[in-house]
C-alpha cells in the first residue's frame, strides 16, 4: 500500500484520474444497490410466484413518461377498416 502512495507522491498528474475513477466505481456501486432494492423488476428472492406475476399493473415500470395519451391514430384506424 505504500507503495502506491509513493508512486502518487512522484506523478501527482494520477490523483484526479484515481478520484474521477473512484467516484464513478462509487456512484455504479450505489445505484445498482438502489435498483436491487427499490425497484421491482429485480428480484433477489428465487422462491415464490414469478417476478411479472409480482409487478402492480398500476404503477408505471418506466423512469419518466411525459403526455402519455393513447389516442387511435386516423391512419391505423383505416387500414385496419380496409383489412377487414
């Protein structure tokens, strides 16, 4: 171990690349934890009913939906009056 402080004791030029490294090894660490633990598509528990079986139809799944209305589309509707 000191060895490796005396290596940045010669290249002071590795400090931030070890910070900016270590800060993103930190922040991938902390949000797999987070989705193992808040998120329900993740499952840590291998007994029981299927993980989709698990999953509330009435919370949304995705991260942000913005103006989501499903309107039929004009078009779709009339090749699908034309197919009939």
């Amino acid at each position: 171990m000191s060895a490796f402080f005396q290596l940045l004791r010669k290249r002071k030029e590795l400090i931030p690349l070890i910070g900016f490294v270590g800060m993103a090894a930190g922040g991938a660490a902390c949000a797999s934890i987070y989705f193992l633990l808040t998120k329900t598509d993740v499952v840590i528990n291998r007994s029981g009913p299927e993980p989709w079986e698990r999953i509330d139809p009435s919370k949304p799944q995705k991260f942000i939906t913005i103006n989501q209305q499903w309107k039929p589309v004009p078009e779709l509707e009339y090749v699908k009056s034309l197919t009939k």
